[in-house]
C-alpha cells in the first residue's frame, strides 16, 4: 500500500510536469488547430539557456526568470517571423514548418552543447521537505511550481481583459476582430506563453531526466496523451489529462516494468481516439454537410 502511496504522489508530480506541457499545446492547438511538435524541443533548447547562466555563475532563481522571458520573447518572434506566413498555407505545410522547428532546435542545440548528458541543479534541498517519506522534495517542489504556473495561467485567462482577448481570438478571430481585438498578435502572445510554460516544464523535469538534447521527447509524448484524455480544445481537461497520465505511467511502471511505461501514452492515444476523440472534457464539434 504504501508502495502505491508512494508511486501515486510521485505520478502527480510528474504529472504535473506534462500538465503544463499539455496546457502549451493546447494554446497553440486554439490558435492554429494543429499540434506544435517543435514544443518540447523550445523547452529544451530554454533549458540549455538556463544551464548556460548558471554555469556563468547566476543564481538558479535569477537564471529560471530570465529564461522563462527570453522564452517568452522567442515564442513571440517564431511566431511573426515563421508561423506567420504560412498560417493560411495547406495544413501539411504547417505541418513540415512545426517538424522543421523540431528538427532544428535539436541540431542546434547538439551542435552548441553537444549530446553529452549533462546534470542540471535543482533548486531544492536534497533532504525530504517536512519530514515525509513518500516524495523528494524536488517532486514536491516542481510540482508546487506547477501549480502555482497553472493557478497563474487560469486567473490571467479567466480575469484579465488582455486574457479574455487572447481566448476569444482564439476562438472566433473573425468575432473578435470585429469589436477592435488585435487577432494577430494575441496569437502571437499565446506562442509566447506557450514557450515560457514549456521552459518551466523543461526546468522542472531536468533535474530528473537529465540535461541533454533529445531529453523532452518522451515528455511531449506523454503531455499529447494527457491533452487528447482531457481534451485537445480544453485547457483545464489537458491538465487533468497529464495528471493521470502521470499517475497512469507510475503505478504501470512498478507493477508491470518500467519497460511498458512509455506505451501506456501510445494506447492512452489510440483508446482515446477511437472511443471518444473529443476526449473527457473536449468539445464535440458537428457539421452540416
């Protein structure tokens, strides 16, 4: 019992980890109804910046905020300069665009810090905090910072005007558009917070996975099982969605091997996708043909 206590907590703060990648594609989703592949790669890369300043000798905290708004201005450049154009493109040039920013992030990033594992600092204290045995205090504090990043996010959106703005241009830009909202850059500050919720996710998971090139892809696997299990065009169902994946992955990996624990995304996708597309909390869209 206490073992499955034990995996239980430690799945919620993993968990929280893909929540928060989960709620950045979601974002994107609203806005371009199609998947950023390139987001764990932009936490990635954010990441290497981070290790970067504190390399230079910056404290964790002042190098985590500095990389969280240089992430932010980046996702608001990629988006002018490069998603831009070809918004109203074919979807699967849209497609190749997101793939090519994968590909391009990962290149760049092995060419400058090489694909040697690397260790990234934590900023918690190594000994469990108030005493329990059932969590590290990184997994308590990561997933402290999860939901604090979250709580943030849902009162931006859900009590600010420039918040509501950014929601319905993702919505109904044609709507929104009509009564003064600045469509295009709305979106292009949904890419920007997408790409600081990533980095902070990324930041959060390092600690963990380790620090190299390829280390958010299993992380972006399973925060798309857990966006597609709440919903893609919900953002409060794709953080519940990557809170039970993560829950989902733990308690697979002890009692079946840790060896499985990355198809429980793959048959999480496929069940969900068969059996209720629209996921948990997703909205089920009908047209007239």
């Amino acid at each position: 019992m206490e073992l499955l206590l034990h995996q239980v907590l430690s799945g919620l703060a993993t968990g929280g980890i893909y929540a928060s990648v989960a709620l950045a594609l979601v974002m994107i989703y609203q806005a371009t109804h199609l998947v950023n592949f390139a987001q764990g790669e932009i936490a990635m890369f954010a990441t290497y910046l981070a290790w970067t300043f504190m390399q230079a000798g910056m404290p964790y905290w002042v190098a985590f905020f500095l990389t969280v708004a240089i992430a932010f201005v980046a996702g608001v450049v990629i988006e002018r300069v490069i998603v831009r154009p070809v918004e109203n493109a074919p979807v699967l040039s849209v497609v190749i665009v997101f793939i090519g920013l994968l590909i391009i992030f990962n290149s760049v990033a092995g060419w400058i810090y090489s694909y040697t594992i690397k260790d990234f600092p934590s900023p918690f204290p190594s000994q469990p905090l108030f005493g329990n045995s059932y969590m590290s205090s990184h997994e308590l504090g990561s997933m402290a910072v999860t939901l604090v990043v979250l709580a943030l996010v849902f009162s931006f959106f859900r009590f600010t005007p420039l918040g509501l703005a950014m929601r319905a241009a993702a919505q109904n830009p044609v709507s929104s558009r009509l009564v003064g909202v600045r469509v295009g850059w709305m979106l292009a500050l949904g890419w920007g917070l997408a790409s600081a919720i990533g980095a902070i996710a990324g930041m959060m998971v390092a600690p963990v996975v380790f620090l190299e090139p390829n280390m958010m892809g299993g992380i972006l696997l399973y925060a798309f099982a857990g966006a597609l299990l709440g919903g893609i065009d919900s953002p409060g169902g794709a953080v519940l969605g990557g809170f039970l994946v993560g829950v989902l992955e733990n308690v697979v990996g002890v009692y079946l091997g840790t060896e499985l624990k990355l198809t429980v995304a793959l048959i999480v996708i496929i069940a969900v996708l068969v059996l209720r597309p629209s996921g948990l909390f997703g909205k089920v869209h009908v047209a007239r043909v």
